[in-house]
C-alpha cells in the first residue's frame, strides 16, 4: 500500500474525532430498521398482500405527499424508473436532448436514454455541487435558440426539452435560479430529488418546482424501502397520467385487461411499501440525528488545512445524506491519498461518482464546457453518514 500523501493523517484524525472512535469497520451509509419494518412486513405476509396491490403502497404514498407538500405521490420499484417516467410526463420524446448535470449519479443519464432522449452534459458549481445556472444560461445564449415550439440546440437541430437537476447529497440546487431559466428557455423543469427527501429550499420540500420529481428509496438512502422510488408532482392531471404509465397503462375495469398505451411495470410492490411507511414515521428522527452528525463533522474540519467541510447552500436546509469534504485545490493524488488512508482504517470513504461524459457510452453526447465539474471530481470525498453514528 503507497504512503498516504499530504493532508491524508489530518483528515483521519478529524474523522476519528467527529464519529469518536479509532477505527472501524464503519460503512459509508447504512440503514436502520428501529421501528415497524417487522411488524408491518409481517401484515403483508399474513394477509397475503405481498405484490403491487396493498394498502401499504396506497398509505406510502399519502405519506410522502403529507411529508414533501407535494399534491401527490405516486410510488414505483426504484428511483430511476420514477425519472424515466418524469422525463414521459415532461413530453421526452425519441431524439430529444435533455440537460444533466455530468457530476451525478448513472441513473440520472440513463433515465434519458429510456426515454429515447440524449443527455446534454451541463455544468456543476462548488456552492451548491448541482447545475450552475449563470454558466448555462450563458452556454444556452450560444448554442440554443427559442422558436415557437421551444427550445433548440442550433448545432443538432434537436429540441432541448428538458432540464433534470439532482441534489447532490442532499444539497438543494438554486431551484429559482433554474427555474426561471426554464421559463425563459421555455425548457420543463424535473428534479431528480432522489437524494433530497427531508431537504428544502427556502422552506419548501424539494421536489415541488418542476413539472414533477423522481425520489429513491434505496438501501443506501435516508428512508429505504429496499428498492424504491416515488414521483412527485403538483398537477391531478399529471399525477393520473404517472399512475396509469407505471401500472402498465392498464385501462380501469374489474376483470378485463386492456392497455391503451405503451406503459410500464414500475408499481412498487405492498412489502417494499410496508418497510417504507415504517421507515416514514421515524424520518424526523433520522433528519435531527443526520444533522448531528453534520455538525459534529463541521467541527471537526474547521482548522483543517487544505480541506473544508461541505455545508448546506445559504438558503436551504440539507438532509446531509452523505457528509461531504472539498479539497482546497483538486488533486487526484491526494483525494485518492485521503480515501486510500481512510478506507485502510475501516472508515468507508468514495469519491464523486465518474463524470458522465467519461464514461463509454456517453462520451460523445453533447455537452458544454465542464471544467466546474472536472474540478470537483478531483476534490470530492464522502464521508461515513449513517444517522446511527450520531448516536
């Protein structure tokens, strides 16, 4: 194993001091079953309600809509298909481009290309780790144009018919600064909120801004449902439509089974839903413990040189969903140094995600200039987050 470079010793000894203890091993996120999981599991065994139909599923969804504000929720097998379908309901057809932000994870890309889209790879800036809105809206005045039917790129011809920004972390991206350049550019706004359930912007839940919001509810988020997701959105009209495109486009009858469109099967089953709504009732808990945690980390960083800690956007309150610190400058030999050290100790640290336009597949999609996300590739390392670790 290669020596640990410069900052690497100081940045473990901070960890050891915000989680107070040596070693590990201790996991980057875990989830914890503290409340009804075996209980209402067990209901759904017992009456032999185990499959998309059930009233967990139903009961989920009247959660997440009290939870986010949201006038709806619509519950599906993950997060990725609740971003397909967004994208289906923002009007994503074959052939049009979608801006994404390349810092983010894989599912935000691929849900364009379910979609029979292209992703358009966008910029990312350090206050917020999300879509920088003065730097596209610079990129758009140069490469786009607004004709009567939208938004076009001038180079492909293609519409660009939506804007997907993701929370990074939970951090809220600037959802007004976006907002109002998806009205100016006559482009749909959809969130991928799947990392922001309990984060808001400016008192306001994530996920309410756009035409709708895609959340998960993987093992690794604040809330789990073992595999999950929702979408969200404000509109009867569109909230209808989700429903029907995730349970196969299957026209209401008793007995017969007729579809009228192309749908999906992305219904989330009752026992994921059952585990979901016991995990709902303890969100406020896991939120204040998170947040605990955050300011433990936050302390532990502040006289750390060439590293600082991550903290929620002015404006917002985080989820924390993963502890975050920067480095100084990028580096990627220290960055790999720091999680080199780390993970040797048993702490369980990873770098960002691998940009989108790096990988193969999407290497040739269309994208502006991404030197904000280049360097926050080479700054980022997350930290051990699960809310047990605030005790």
């Amino acid at each position: 194993m290669s020596t640990p470079g410069p900052g690497a010793p100081a940045v473990l000894a901070a960890v050891r001091r915000a989680l107070r203890r040596e070693s590990g091993p201790v996991a980057l996120h875990e989830p914890e079953f503290r409340g009804r999981e075996r209980e209402y599991l067990l209901q759904c065994i017992e009456t032999g309600w185990v499959s998309t139909a059930g009233a967990f599923v139903d009961r989920f969804e009247a959660m997440l809509a009290e939870f986010t504000g949201a006038r709806h929720a619509v519950a599906t097998v993950n997060g990725t298909a609740a971003l397909h379908v967004c994208l289906r309901l923002a009007g994503v057809r074959q052939g049009d481009e979608v801006l994404v932000p390349s810092l983010t994870f894989i599912a935000t890309a691929n849900a364009v290309s379910y979609a029979l889209g292209t992703p358009h790879f966008v910029d990312s800036e350090e206050r917020t780790l999300g879509v920088d809105a003065a730097k596209l809206e610079r990129y758009l005045k140069e490469v786009a144009e607004v004709r009567g039917e939208g938004c076009f790129h001038r180079r492909t011809g293609a519409p660009i018919r939506a804007l997907m920004p993701m929370h990074t972390f939970g951090h809220p991206v600037d959802l007004d600064g976006l907002a109002a350049l998806c009205e100016r550019w006559r482009i749909a706004l959809v969130e991928d909120a799947a990392e922001s359930l309990g984060s808001y912007y400016k008192d306001r839940h994530t996920g309410n801004s756009g035409v709708a919001a895609g959340l998960s509810f993987n093992g690794n988020k604040v809330v789990t449902s073992g595999g999950g997701g929702a979408i969200l959105t404000n509109d009867p009209a569109i909230a209808k439509r989700a429903k029907h495109l995730t349970t196969t486009a299957r026209t209401a009858h008793q007995w017969s089974f007729v579809h009228d469109e192309i749908g999906y099967n992305y219904r989330m089953p009752n026992l994921n839903a059952a585990l979901g709504c016991a995990q709902l009732e303890r969100l406020p808990d896991q939120l204040l413990r998170k947040r605990a945690l955050a300011v433990r980390y936050q302390e532990a960083f502040r006289d750390v040189a060439g590293v600082r800690f991550a903290a929620e956007p002015e404006g917002t309150r985080s989820n924390y969903w993963l502890n975050t610190i920067l480095l100084e400058r990028p580096d990627l030999a220290v960055r790999d140094a720091i999680l080199e050290g780390l993970n040797h100790e048993g702490f369980g640290a990873r770098p960002v995600w691998t940009l989108m336009h790096r990988l193969p597949m999407y290497e040739r999609c269309p994208r502006m200039d991404l030197a904000g996300a280049e360097a926050l590739e080479a700054r980022i390392v997350n930290l051990p987050s699960s809310a047990a670790l605030a005790g």
